[in-house]
C-alpha cells in the first residue's frame, strides 16, 4: 500500500532510490507494534471473522483478475477458474489491414490504483460515476496495466476498444526483491523462457486481446540477458503467429548490461529489446532532443518508438497533467509515437468542474495536438446510441428497462466525436451527451437559442464507408419541445473526389436548398412499445461509389403550420406557451445504418439450447428465498453465434401466471451469472428470458426468445 501510494506522487527512478531506507525503516516499525501487541493483554471480545480466501473455483459474480504468481502462470489454473469463460472478449477488431497504420501512433496506457477497480464487474457494476475512456477516435493502442505479474485486461475494454479499432494488450511486470525472484526462476533456461512466453501466447488468445507490454524493471545478471531476449523474441514470434497484427512492446527498463537504468530514449543500452519486439514504451523522462536522437536510432521503425508522457506529471517532459500536449507537439514534430500513462490523474485527482467536463477538455487537448487516429463507420451494420458505459436507468428501444444505477464499459457504443466547449458562454446551442435513452444510457443533447431561420451543425462521426449497389438505410431517434428539429447532414466524396452533401429532415425548407446538394425527407415510422415523445425517423438514400466521410447533426425550427404534423412530446404540450420562443430542445436517441434488406433475422427460441448450472438456494426470510444459478445457452447445430449482447430478464410465476417480467443485466458471452435472485413463497416458476440483440441495435421480441425454466420445488 505504501508503494502505491508513493508511486503516484514520485517517479520511479527516486521510489528506488529510497526504497532501501524505508524498508529499514519497515522493518524496525513492524518489530516495535509486534512487541508492543504481544505485550498487550487479550481482548475479551472476539474479532470479526477474517473472510475466506478468494477462490476462483467457487461460483460467485464474475470479475476480472491479475495473475499474481509464476505457479499460477505455470499452471493454467486460471482456465480452471468458475470466471474465465467470463472474461473471453466478445468483439473482434474489424475487419482490414492487421497491423498498425505507417504514421505516429498513440498508446494510452491505463493504470489506476493498482487496476481491477469497477471495471473487474463483468456484467457491470453499480457505480453510476466510475472512470471510463470515450475518446477511443484519438487512440491505437490501450495498454491495461497494473503491478500484477500478469495484468489480463477485463472484458469491457477489449470489448470497446476493439470496437472503435483500437488494440488491447496485458502486461507481464516484474518489479522490487519478489521480481529478481520470478526472474530466477523464469529465466533459468532456454526451455524455462519459452514454456513462459507460451502461457501469455494462450491467455491471450483465449481472452481475445491483442499481445503484451512488457515491462521488467529489475536488475539482472549479465548472464541472465541473453535468456532475457530469447523469452522477448520467443513471445513476440509466437504472438504474430497465433493473432495477426498482434503486438509485444518492450518498456524502456532493464539494459542490456542488466542494469536498472531507464535511458529515456532508444539507444545502444535498450535497442536490442527493441530489434526483436514490435515497439518500445520510452520511460517518460525525456529531455527535448531524446525523440529526434531516438528515430535517427530506430531508422525506418522510428513510428515503434512510443515516447513516455506521465500525466500526473511524475518527471515527465512539459509537466504532464493539464500541459501534455507540450510533450505531445514536440513528438509530433519529431515524428515519433506518443505512450500516455495513466490519463485515469483526472479522475483520481477529481479535476473541476466534474469529471465528464474535465475529461472532455483534456482529450480536447490531446486532439488539438495530435489529431484523429480512428475512423468509423468503416462497414456496415453501423449503430450508435452514445451510450458512455454507465448511468441511473437503462432503455431498450424505448421502454425504461431499469431504473437503477450501473456501470459497464462494455455497453459503451460508438462514440461521438464532439467538439468540446466549456460552456462559459451561454449563447447558442451546447451539445452534451446525456444520459436519458432511447436505448442503453445515453443519448446525445442539443439545448440552447436558436433563431427560426437558423441552424446549427456538430459534427458526430468521421468515416470511411465506401457504398456498394444497395441502397444506405438510416434510422435514428428523436425527441424534441416545440417548434425545434434534428436532422442529420452527411458528406460524402467519390473516388474522383467529387463531393456531396444530404441532409435529412422531417420536412422540407427553403433554407436548406442553397447549403446541401440534396434534401431527403424522411419518413415516421411507427414502432408499438416506443415510449411516448420519441420519434423513428428512417430514409434511405443510393451513393454508389461514394465514401460517406463524415455524419453532422443539424438543429433547426420548423414552420408553426407544420408543427401539428408532427409529434409532440409530453413536456411540449405542457409548454406550449414558449412556441414562439428561441429556446431550443431536442435529444437524439441513436442512429442506425445498413444496408437495404440487411436485416437482423434472431434464431427462433427452440434452436437454442439454455441450461442452467450451479443451481443454490438459501432460505431468507418467510415470505422469500434466494436463487443462485449460471444460465448458459448455445446453438443447437453447434455454430457459432453471432451476437455478442443478450439482454436477461426474469418473469416470476405464481401458480402459472405471469407478474411481469425484470430487466436483470447484459451478457457479452454465452453465458449469465443470477445472484442472490429474491424469489417470493407463492413463486412456481422462474423464467429466464435471453433476448438476443443485432449489430444494428434491433432486439428480438421477448415472446420469440429463448428461455430457461425452473420449478421452484426443484
């Protein structure tokens, strides 16, 4: 704990330092409390029971966890574990070139109070303000790090950061007096490193992340250097061969001559790591001429060279925290990649105003100096409810599910590349994500003044869609007060970079026929169970040829004849007062893209096979006891699925009737974990619903889902 404590204030290089004096001192401190409570007469009253050990065999709620020990590693206990099918990540990278684009890169390496935080819940937490990262659009590579041997990333960062395009790797660490000793131990022979190196081959292939950091911040022994390499070159090699595009990243730690000396640089001392691994992760120490001495080392590989930012700020060059863009102009200058460590300092250190607004800012930062990496939409189906991975209630198309708070990275969808503002200036339209939904826990916010004759763009999404024969299908959600509109304007650009641009509006208007080449009026449709206030709308549009560059939202009025076409929420007919007001107010709720007759045809429910495992009740009181139970499903004919979100609801019967069903949570795997289930006295059956969800944000109906059944007297 003291370690940890002091890392996040002092850099490494000074923690060793002193490292040998505290642990004298530790030492005298624990010999003194030890005599002075053996000499402490026993307390009468009994302690607190000391809680069992964790054991990963046991079914309970599936977290996420490190590997802590060589034994452990050498073992594969943790494919015995009850957790490990939970952690499998469900989301693929897309489709494409496997490896890394020829141009600066950006690292972003999480650590946060020693990891496994809220982000160990796999099917989520409760904490409606845990940390996350939305800015995905501005990243190549997410490094989870902790101080664990084996750091294997939680599911939800896999999930998400794959889905923007991003790669996910663990870290394999040692450090401190027990690091010398796995040292020993793994190093000892040539048959020692590569059984090893194949441990980390096969966790990281059975979890789905994307290769490994690694950072061995030990002093060795000279003779220890050449089994050293042998275990970087080993790993790398059998990473490429088992994952394409899969990468192992050497930390700027141990040199060559086994000494624990971070150069800050890539040069002789470090270079030989750096020949036999995909890149190094320079210690953020720098000087300002380190970048430009260290691509003139790496030569054509110079974009493998990830240059350290500390943002707390910890000795790293321009000072980290609120200045990271004055290390990050200098690298982009020198053209070499950027390493971000733990940018979690704006949480942990509770930035003002508030942690959306602050986060919001920094990455603003951050894109000012480096600009966009990722693009998307890049394929079709393409959907996005801009939910941000927690909130207090969750929706599904429309009906409120659950009104209690959550977290989930995993649920975070396709983020929007929203222009920060600091809203000091109260004029116009802010544009905020928010977390009231159509689907999921989020939607997209546009309040403000807004003049009758005027509108206002913000840019949404960046792509590169390139459209086939098929007609593009748009479908998105809105709700809206008063006279006030939300349409969407698209760009796109043929290969003879002739460029277009639509919009589309629930009704057509003189004022839009001089800015964009074609106006499409979009259609209502209508869909039973949507709750009151949204609205569907839906168009369809024939670009072939084109590549769709770049998604707006427009705000604008409609014309007062025009409003009683159109739908009005609940809150503006309370308000129908304010209709000739500038005040303007609408929510988009998702938005969704595919192509003509691409649509999400679910497996019917008896071509699923649904069990449940692990099956425990416990009495509770008299009128209830309380179920524990796995429920697992797959295909019949033994392929594959192809969905990766299932929604689990639970109806309780009584005597054979239905009360209703509940929203219990979302699994990513084929696979869900009830805990602790009240279940009342007068229940017969417990019915488990897994409804399947599409790529495109379509939900199979309830009464067409498959289900798990079991007899309360069972």
């Amino acid at each position: 704990m003291l370690l940890r404590l002091l890392r996040a204030y002092i850099s490494r290089e000074t923690l060793v330092s002193l490292l040998k004096p505290l642990r004298l001192l530790h030492r005298k401190v624990r010999t003194f409390f030890l005599f002075f409570k053996m000499s402490q007469p026993t307390s009468p009253r009994s302690s607190a029971p000391t809680p069992p050990p964790f054991d990963p065999t046991r079914p309970a709620i599936p977290i996420s966890y490190p590997i802590k020990t060589l034994e452990e590693l050498e073992s594969r206990s943790y494919f015995d574990s009850f957790h490990y099918p939970f952690n499998k990540s469900s989301v693929a990278l897309p489709s494409g070139p496997s490896g890394l684009p020829n141009r600066p890169r950006l690292i972003v390496c999480h650590d946060m109070a020693g990891g496994y935080g809220d982000d160990k819940w796999i099917q989520g937490g409760t904490n409606p303000n845990a940390y996350s990262i939305w800015h995905w659009y501005l990243i190549d590579v997410f490094i989870y790090f902790s101080h664990s041997l084996v750091a294997l990333p939680p599911p939800c960062w896999t999930n998400t950061a794959h889905k923007h395009g991003v790669k996910v790797l663990g870290t394999f660490i040692t450090e401190w007096d027990e690091g010398k000793l796995i040292c020993n131990k793994l190093l000892s022979t040539k048959e020692s490193v590569e059984m090893y190196a194949e441990r980390l081959v096969e966790l990281a292939v059975a979890l789905g992340f994307d290769g490994w950091l690694i950072n061995m911040e030990v002093e060795l022994e000279l003779g220890q250097i050449p089994n050293l390499k042998a275990f970087v070159s080993y790993l790398t090699q059998r990473m490429h061969s088992s994952v394409p595009g899969s990468l192992v990243i050497w930390y700027d730690s141990v040199t060559t001559d086994g000494k624990l000396y971070w150069q800050n640089q890539l040069n002789e001392k470090n270079k030989p790591f750096f020949d036999i691994s995909d890149g190094i992760f320079v210690n953020y120490a720098w000087e300002q001429n380190y970048p430009k001495l260290s691509a003139a080392v790496a030569g054509d590989r110079k974009f493998d060279v990830y240059m350290g930012i500390d943002v707390f700020g910890r000795g790293t060059f321009g000072g980290g925290q609120w200045n990271a863009s004055v290390a990050l102009d200098v690298l982009k200058n020198d053209d070499v990649s950027a390493a971000i460590f733990a940018p979690g300092w704006i949480y942990e250190t509770n930035q003002p105003p508030n942690f959306q607004t602050a986060q919001n800012h920094w990455w603003d930062i951050v894109e000012k100096s480096w600009g966009i990496t990722q693009n998307y939409p890049t394929v079709l189906p393409f959907y996005s409810n801009f939910d941000q991975g927690h909130g207090y209630h969750v929706s599904v198309e429309g009906e409120e599910v659950s009104d209690a708070s959550w977290c989930n990275i995993s649920s975070q969808s396709f983020q929007p590349l929203l222009p920060f503002t600091d809203n000091s200036t109260p004029d116009g339209i802010q544009v905020h994500v928010e977390e009231a939904s159509y689907s999921g826990g989020g939607n997209i916010t546009f309040k403000g003044d807004l003049e009758d004759n005027a509108d206002f763009t913000a840019r949404l999404f960046q792509g590169d869609l390139l459209l086939g024969d098929l007609p593009l299908h748009f479908v998105y959600s809105v709700k809206s007060e008063n006279n006030s509109r939300l349409g969407l304007f698209l760009n796109f650009v043929s290969t003879l970079n002739k460029k277009k641009s639509v919009l589309l509006v629930s009704w057509n208007s003189n004022q839009f026929s001089s800015k964009f080449s074609t106006v499409i009026r979009t259609r209502q449709l209508e869909r039973p169970g949507t709750a009151p206030g949204w609205v569907i709308e839906e168009s369809s549009i024939r670009m072939k040829g084109y590549r769709l560059t770049d998604i707006h939202a427009v705000c604008y009025r409609s014309k007062p004849e025009f409003d009683e076409k159109i739908p009005k929420s609940k809150t503006s007919q309370d308000n129908s007062c304010a209709h000739n007001s500038t005040e303007y107010y609408a929510v988009l709720g998702h938005i969704s893209m595919k192509s003509c007759g691409q649509n999400s045809n679910f497996p019917p429910s008896d071509s699923w096979l649904v069990e449940g495992q692990f099956i425990q009740w416990t009495t509770g009181s008299e009128d209830s006891k309380y179920l524990s139970l796995k429920i697992a499903w797959k295909l019949k004919d033994g392929n594959d699925s192809a969905y990766s979100t299932y929604n689990i609801y639970v109806e309780k019967l009584a005597e054979g009737k239905p009360r209703g069903h509940s929203y219990l949570g979302v699994a990513r795997v084929e696979a869900f974990y009830v805990y602790d289930l009240a279940v009342p006295s007068d229940t017969s059956t417990i019915k488990f619903i897994i409804q399947v969800c599409g790529g495109d944000g379509s939900s199979q109906k309830l009464d067409d889902s498959p289900v798990f059944q079991l007899d309360t007297e069972a």
